[in-house]
C-alpha cells in the first residue's frame, strides 16, 4: 500500500535555479513513490494542490496557496530567508516551514563575491 503513495515535490518557478530542479529531480529518480516537478510562478495554484514538499525559490507562498495545498507538510526555501512564505497559514494548516542556509546551497560564496564586486 505504502509503495502507491506518490509524494509530489514542487520547484515554484521555472528557470530559477535550474539545477536544483535538475540535481533534485536526478538524485530522487529511482524513487517510484516521489514525482519531482516545476511550475511556473502563475501555475502554482494549480501545482501546490497535490504537492507534499515546495520548494518557492523566487515564488512567494501566499495564504490562498495554503489554503488550497490539501498535501502539503512541508515548505523549504533555498537560501537566506523565509519572508516570501506566510508562516501564520502554514502554522494554522499544520505545514513545517524550513530554509536551507546559503552556505549549504553553494551561494554563499557567488554573494560575497557579487558584493565585492559592486563596490
């Protein structure tokens, strides 16, 4: 039985950190109960329906988005901050929300040198 459940991880957003689409969606392939997919930033109403895990990237995850995730356990955002999450709803709907800190996600360095460079 356990085997048929398909657990839905969704990247919010197309062309944004492609590669953790892409890393994600290969490291998890031999999984036969775990889909990986992407939307787009407008789609996500449609997507975050059946999803188990988003991830935002540049997407923000409103209290509509929330309302209607009937699957949804878990939120996790890649880099520095959660602001672009409502944390309030998830809370009230029983969803963890998470980041994975820049420097576990090879941008920390990218930044810092961005920074320097701008100035």
């Amino acid at each position: 039985f356990l085997q048929s459940i398909i657990m839905i991880v969704l990247f919010c957003g197309k062309g944004n950190f492609q590669a953790g689409f892409d890393m994600t969606k290969e490291s998890l392939k031999d999984l036969k109960n775990i889909e990986v997919i992407q939307c787009d930033r407008e789609d996500i109403p449609i997507f975050i329906e059946s999803a188990t895990v988003v991830i935002p990237l540049m997407s923000r995850i409103t209290r509509e988005h929330i309302s209607i995730a009937r699957n949804l356990k878990l939120i996790i955002q890649y880099g520095a901050g959660v602001e672009g999450i409502d944390i309030e709803a998830a809370s009230e709907h029983g969803i963890y929300v998470s980041k994975i800190p820049s420097n576990e996600c090879s941008n920390a360095l990218s930044c810092s040198e961005h920074a320097i460079f701008l100035s």
